[in-house]
C-alpha cells in the first residue's frame, strides 16, 4: 500500500469538558498528548498537518504546518478534516490520501495508516475508519483529498456537522483493533481520562513495554 498519505492532525476543539485549553498540550506519561500523537503518526505518514486555531504560535514549537477551519463558524472536526485536505490540495498536489486522527489521542497504533488503507482496498471502498471492539471512531478515518468539494458543499451549504452523516453517503470500510489492554483510540476529553491516561502509561513503562509516543 505505496500510496502517499498525510496526517491531518485535529486540534481545533474547544476542551469544554476539560475546563477549556489545549487538551493536545495536556502531558501524559512525561510527553504532551500532542508529542505522543507526532510520535506515533509521523513513521506512518508521508507529512503532517495541524488543524488548529487561534493563535498559531502555541504549537509552533511542533514544527508543522498549522491550519486553521476553513469553513465558516465552528463547525466541529469536519471543519478540521476539511482545512487539512486544502492545505494538502494546494501544499502537496502530489499526496491522494489523508488520515484524520484527534489529538487528545494518546496511544494511536503504529499499524493505523497501513491497516486503514487494507481496509478501504480490500472492500473497494471510498472511506476508510478505526473501530475497536466494534466501537466505531469517525474521527480517525482515511479521507481521499479529492472528497474535498463535497465536503464543503456538505459544510457550507447543507451545514452537516456530523463525520457520521456525512459519511453515510459513501461506502465506509472499517478496521478493526482490540481494546484490550489498552484501547488504542482511548482520548482524554475531561480531567478523569487524562487520570486514566496516566495510570496507563505508567503501567506500561513499569511493564517495560512503552505505548506510542514514548
């Protein structure tokens, strides 16, 4: 599975149930959610790009290219995934494919890109999406760049929100991972997963078997 692929890295949420800030910034296991995510993304990519806005500058010491929502109004990860599919169109014509992945992510699998992209050949699919112990995660998905239009137009003009909804008129394949013993598509969204977090990466350094990220 040779063809180019960029990760399309979300940060663009507002934390509302962690009290607001960057969740991406929040540190787990010694490292920032976000450098555990980088970690994990960047061997499978062929670049990255951060979708996030507001001031810029807070990630600027990640060394990626940052861009903000494209679409009007805070419209949610579709507005992200959107954002990183222009960027990519006009920054890197030469990549067909994005993966979205959110950044409040600690433990994303090093097989993500690879097993998203068996999964979307094998059915003949247009989309690709993680699931884990049947629990479905719109938001890390394998996106065509040229779904872009359709994807603003859905946005824009219909003010679809929803990855789900917007998806459903595709054909979606799925891959799939345990949840066991640590969900890989685990987040934190509130102080109590950034505990849990926390408790997971200390028992896998303990065990000698360091999650992504570290």
């Amino acid at each position: 599975m040779t063809e180019r692929c960029l990760g399309v890295l979300l940060a663009g949420g507002r934390a509302e149930r962690m009290g607001g800030g960057d969740k991406p910034l929040r540190r787990v296991g010694g490292a920032s959610i976000l450098e555990r995510v980088i970690a994990a993304m960047a061997p499978q990519c062929d670049g990255l790009v951060l979708n996030a806005n507001g001031d810029p500058g807070r990630f600027a010491a990640y060394g990626l290219p940052i861009v903000a929502d494209d679409a009007p109004g805070f419209k949610g990860p579709l507005a992200g995934i959107l954002a990183g599919l222009d960027w990519i169109a006009a920054n890197r014509p030469d990549v067909r494919l994005a993966v979205s992945a959110p950044t409040d992510t600690p433990f994303l699998p090093l097989d993500l890109v690879r097993r998203l992209k068996v999964a979307r050949s094998d059915a003949k699919a247009d989309l690709a999406c993680a699931r884990s112990e049947g629990t479905a995660h719109p938001v890390v998905a394998l996106w065509p760049v040229a779904i872009r239009e359709d994807l603003r137009h859905a946005l824009i003009e219909e003010d679809v929100r929803k990855i789900d909804r917007f998806t459903q008129r595709y054909s979606l394949a799925y891959a799939d991972w345990a949840a066991a013993p640590v969900d890989p598509f685990f987040n934190a969204n509130e102080p109590a997963d950034l505990a849990a977090a926390e408790a997971i990466a200390a028992a896998a350094e303990q065990e000698n078997s360091p999650l992504p990220g570290k």
